[in-house]
C-alpha cells in the first residue's frame, strides 16, 4: 500500500511538473510573440505618423511654414515620434498584461483570506496617489523639455548651416556658449525628472515590504484565531506581490505616458492646422492652349496676423514673348509680388489671373505645372546634376537638359567634369559655388518648358557677362514665353519690354527703362546708383 502511494505520489508530481513545465514555455512563447507584435505595432505606428505629418507639411503653405519653425517640425517628426512609438509598444506588452496579473491576484487572494482584503485597497491606494502626484509633478517639465529639444535642433540646425559665418566672425565661443547654455537647461530638467522618477521606484519597493509586515502581522492574528490556515496567508501574501507587480508595471508606463502625452499633443498640432491655400472644390479647367498672360488687378496682401498691407493696389499684365522686370528698393515687396503668383500666399484684395483665370481658381498642381518658378535661394537636392534636372520633368530627353544648360550658361563646367551629368551633388549642392547652383536651378526649371517663367532674384550671384549671355539666351529661345524677372541691377532690365517699380508695396512707375529715367525718381535714383550716364544712355 505504500508502495502503491509512493508510486501514486511520484506521477502526480510528474504529471503536476509536467503541466507546470508546459505552462511556462506557453507563457514564454505567448511573451515572445506579445514582444514581437508589440514591436511590429509600434513601428508601424510611428511610421503612419511620420507619413501623416510629411504629408500634412507638404500642403502647408508659406504662413504654415511661418507659424510651425522648421527645427520644430524636425523633432516633431523624429523625437516626438519615437517618444510614441515607444509608450504604444509598452502599452501593448503592459497595459493589457498588467491587469490580467492584477485582477487575477485579486480575485485569488481575497478567496484565500477574505478578511484582509483591505490591505490590498489600502496599498493600491497608496501606490494610486504616488503615481497621481508624479504624473502632475513631471507633466510640465515635460512640456519644457519637448521646447527646449526644439531650441536645441535650432541653434544646431544655425550653427551647422552657418558655420562659414560663424568662423569667419571668430565666434565660436559665443556659439558653444549658446549651445552651452540650452544643452544645460535640457539637461537640468531631464535631471529634475530622473530624481523624481528615481523616487518612484524605491518607494513602491518599501510600500510593498510595509505590506509584506502587515500580511504576516494580520494574519498572524487571523491564524491564532482559526480564521485562515498558514498556507492561506502566504498564498495572500503571494498573491499580493502579484498584484503590487502588476501595479509596477503600470506605473513604468506612467513615467512615459506624460512626455508621450506631450508628444501626441505636438504632433496633433500639426495634423490639426488647416492648410491656409486649398485647392477650389470645383477647379476651372484650363484651356487647351495656354498663352501665359498674366494679370495683376489691383492686388493688395497683407501677411496673415499682420494689421497692414505690404503690398497695396499693384495693377500690371506681364505678356507672353515680352520680359516683365520687377525692381526695387529693397524690403519693397518685389519677392512677395511674385510669390503672389505660384500661390504659395493668396492675395488679401484684388486678383492674380493667368489667361483671364483666376489662380485661386486652379488646382495648385495645375497651376504650379505652368510655372517655371527660380526662387532666390539657389536650392540643390542630393544626387546627380541629372537627377536635380529631372526634378522638373521626369521624362526629360537628353537634349533637353543640354538645350537647358546652354541657355542658363551651365554647360561648360557641367560637361568639363570628369562625370558629366552624372557629377555628384552634395546636400543642398555645397560642392557649386553660388553662381554654378544658380545657373544649375536655373536650368533646372527650363527643362520644364513652362509658358511662364519667373526669375526671383536668380541672377544675383552671376558675373555680369554671363548674365548678359543668359539673358541673351533666353531671348532667342525662349520666344513667346512669359518671362517675370524680379532683379537688383539695373543693367539686367534695360532691354526688359515693361519695367515695374516697387516702393514700400506701392506700384511707383511702369514703362521702359529710357521712360521710367525721365519720369520714375525711385528708378532713377537706383539706376544712377549702380551706373554711370554714359552706361545708363
């Protein structure tokens, strides 16, 4: 007989440890795979946000690009993100694990020694409203330290972009100072949050062992009573470690939760703003020959939150195989007249029409796919010079980029390197000087073959002979397109067909150059300024 009990006792072991063994390799493998999906579901998250704020930015128009800095959108879009992506993976591994745990140890625990259930209540409680004023404590810090990580990208962002500035002032220590100065006030929040989170930790620790004394202490009285059983107490004592684990689970989660809560609100800012350019419900097509007629009526703008206009009441028609110049003092508004056109701002009174249709009555694809548009800053993207020139039109042939690079003077030193069209261009085409990326963006916008052109400044960094020879060269074959040339010298607009003069947003003199001398004081004074009487005659 007891040799038939041993016997029965060891395969009830067996069979116990077996199950056991069983359990724990399901619970490892349902582990790995909640770690993987976790993982999976966050990335694709984060990855679903880059793309939607990508996208949202690329509708913004220029007074969005105004309100939202370009640094911020940066870390919106990189660290705000992740700050997401990592509490959605932590969440999916715990907010849902952790309960389970939770409610299991409670059900299990007040069936064993239902009398002491409110020690459980009471340590919970607790641990509620040490969780609640951490979150309240470091919820604003957060919010400082997702501004100063903007103020940081910055002055980076600056001292990268202007470093050939920067040293040829000798102001380097100034801008380490600077740098100096943001990096120590992130560091010190950040720290003032650590010393907060580091409490938590060790605080829950001590609440958990107060109520591991308080378990043995109770049910020691419970016991001498016979109200429980000494097994029954050390499995409540079990069970609620079990549910103290699951609560510090959760409030692992809420260190993170209120810097993510930051986040999503910065990243709902972006989503949230409403494009202020929007394409026209009903679009007015196009006609089938578009002649390129453009027409200023009375226009007048005002930037948005500004109380005044910078520009007031300009009337003028640039015509197709004519040169429309556009001069100026500077701060005149010439940049902004033409930007009025492409619509990256809509005017405030008044219209800007092409062919006798409105512009804001197009859609900004069509209307854009018109547009051979050069703004001042010369901008190259990264690649080849091939590929920057097919940025315009993907379909281009070879001898149209040719074609495009004889005409901007490009050709020579495009052709002279050892690579030819195919000759690396670094970030933002620092390999070129400012006259070779002007030409080059010059080019890049007459592959397009648009019926209006519109030169912003373009010509600035050129030598005056080649800007001679490139506008000699558009001339001769660009005939019949609509060329608007927004320019500083006088000595580039003498044989423009109408010449627009700018002062203060005012509209003070229209006419050729040999009219505006004899009526235009503001022309004449600019040219006066740069030539002689002899060049200007």
């Amino acid at each position: 007989m007891k040799g038939g009990e041993g016997q029965g006792q060891a395969a009830y072991i067996l069979k116990m440890g077996g199950i056991m063994l069983a359990l724990t390799v399901l619970a490892a493998a349902a582990t790995v795979t909640v770690g993987y999906f976790g993982s999976r579901t966050a990335s694709g998250v984060a990855r679903d946000l880059r793309r939607a704020v990508f996208s949202k930015v690329q509708d913004f128009s220029s007074a969005e690009m105004d309100k939202f800095s370009t640094a911020s959108l940066i870390t919106r879009s990189t660290n705000d993100i992740t700050q997401i992506q990592m509490v959605s993976n932590m969440a999916l591994r715990m907010l849902f694990f952790a309960p389970i745990i939770g409610i299991g140890g409670v059900i299990r625990a007040t069936s064993k020694a239902s009398s002491m259930w409110w020690i459980i209540a009471l340590a919970v409680g607790i641990l509620l409203s040490i969780v609640s004023l951490v979150f309240v404590i470091a919820l604003p810090k957060f919010k400082k330290i997702q501004k100063l990580v903007d103020r940081l990208n910055l002055v980076l962002r600056e001292n990268l972009t202007g470093m050939m500035v920067i040293r040829a002032f000798a102001t380097e220590s100034r801008e380490e100072a600077r740098f100096d100065k943001v990096n120590t006030d992130l560091t010190q929040t950040t720290l003032y949050i650590s010393k907060v989170m580091v409490v938590l930790m060790p605080l829950i620790g001590l609440i958990m062992n107060l109520v591991s004394i308080l378990i043995v202490w109770v049910g020691a009285q419970e016991i001498a009573q016979a109200r429980i059983q000494v097994g029954d107490m050390m499995a409540f004592m079990q069970y609620s470690m079990q549910i103290f684990f699951s609560f510090m689970m959760m409030s692992m989660m809420f260190i993170i939760i209120p810097r993510a809560s930051i986040s999503a609100d910065r990243i709902h800012e972006v989503l949230a703003t409403k494009p202020g350019i929007v394409d026209p419900a009903a679009p007015h097509p196009l006609p089938k020959t578009v002649k390129g007629v453009v027409r200023f009526d009375k226009v007048s703008f005002r930037y948005p939150g500004s109380s005044e206009d910078v520009l007031h009441d300009i009337d003028f028609t640039a015509q197709p195989g004519q040169v429309t110049a556009i001069i100026g003092t500077t701060g005149a508004g010439k940049s902004t007249l033409v930007s009025l056109v492409p619509r990256f701002y809509d005017v405030t009174e008044g219209s800007v029409s092409i062919d006798g249709v409105d512009v804001r009555s197009l859609g900004q694809k069509e209307l854009r796919d018109l547009l051979g548009f050069v703004p001042q800053k010369a901008s190259l993207f990264s690649g080849t010079v091939e590929s920057n020139l097919r940025y315009a039109k993907e379909e281009a042939l070879s001898q149209d980029m040719d074609e495009a690079l004889n005409i901007a003077q490009a050709k020579d030193f495009v052709h002279e390197a050892p690579k030819g069209l195919a000759s690396d261009v670094s970030q933002g085409g620092g390999n070129f000087s400012g006259g070779q990326r002007q030409r080059l963006t010059i080019a890049r916008a007459l592959v397009k073959k648009a019926p209006i052109y519109i030169f912003d400044d373009s010509f600035s960094a050129l030598d005056y002979s080649t800007d001679k020879k490139l506008r000699r060269a558009l001339a001769e074959k660009m005939a019949g397109v609509t060329l608007i040339l927004v320019t500083q010298r006088v000595a580039t607009i003498k044989e423009a067909d109408q010449i627009i003069v700018l002062d203060e947003g005012k509209m003070v003199g229209k006419g050729r150059h040999s009219e505006l001398m004899e009526r235009c004081e503001v022309y004449r004074n600019i040219a006066l300024s740069q030539l002689s009487q002899e060049e200007l005659a």
